[in-house]
C-alpha cells in the first residue's frame, strides 16, 4: 500500500511482511504538512485483525523532522504502548538522533527499539548529547 501526500517530496510505503511486521518507509520531510499522515497510516496498521507483531518505521529516507513531526512520532509511540505492539525506529539518520537527544525522548526509542543509518551525515554511533548553554 503507498500513501502519499500533496507533498512530492513527502511519501510513505506500508507493507506487512510474512513474519507479521508492519513497516512504513518514510520518504521525505516530516512536518506539519505530512506527520498527520504518518500518524494516520501507523494507527490503521495498529487497528488491523490481527494486530502487527512490531512496528516498524524506516527513516532512512527521512530528510527533515520538525516539531510536529516528533509529536507524530510520540503518538504513534504511545499507540503502539497502548496495543502492545512494540516500535523499532530502523535507520536513523543524524538529524533524528539528534532531535531525539535535544528533546529529551531519546529514551523513549533508544538501541533496544531500533538501528541508526550506517554512517549518515558521517556520524558513526550515538549521537552526541547537546551542548550545555552558556554561562550567564
């Protein structure tokens, strides 16, 4: 199944494979104008009889990630909490990780529930933790 939005930029591919995964690539950026689509699509994935046994979400192609694009990423974290359907964020890129670490949430999807990018942005590993503000 392709979801795709008014956004060329922005597309997404569900699909379920035969050990009863559900994956969504994510293509592009996600923003105000495409996390209701990402949200939307987990959901439905999450609502599906029988229930997937993961999900998963590759972010390789993953180009931006803003404010609304992390809250898209909490509730579908919180959906799938709730249906008992454990989340993998596979492929993170740098902006991500990084976003992931500024914000705090990290945790929430850290090494357990998920892999980095090989190499992205020539980062290798976890991503450093934010800088501490300057002295007042």
């Amino acid at each position: 199944m392709n979801t795709a939005s008014d956004d060329s930029d922005f597309h997404l591919e569900t699909a379920l494979d035969a050990s009863g995964d559900a994956h969504i690539r994510i293509t592009g950026d996600l923003d105000w104008d495409s996390a209701d689509d990402l949200t939307e699509a987990a959901r439905a994935l999450l609502r599906a009889d029988p229930a997937p046994a993961r999900l998963h979400l590759d972010c390789a192609r993953l180009t931006l990630c803003d404010s609304l694009g992390l809250a898209s990423l909490l509730m579908i974290h919180r959906g799938c909490a709730d249906a008992e359907v454990p989340l993998r964020l596979d492929n993170r890129p740098a902006l991500l990780r990084r976003l992931l670490d500024m914000t705090g949430t990290a945790f929430l999807f850290d090494e357990a529930t998920g892999t980095e990018a090989p190499g992205a942005s020539g980062e290798t590993g976890a991503a450093s933790p934010p800088p501490p503000p300057p002295p007042t």
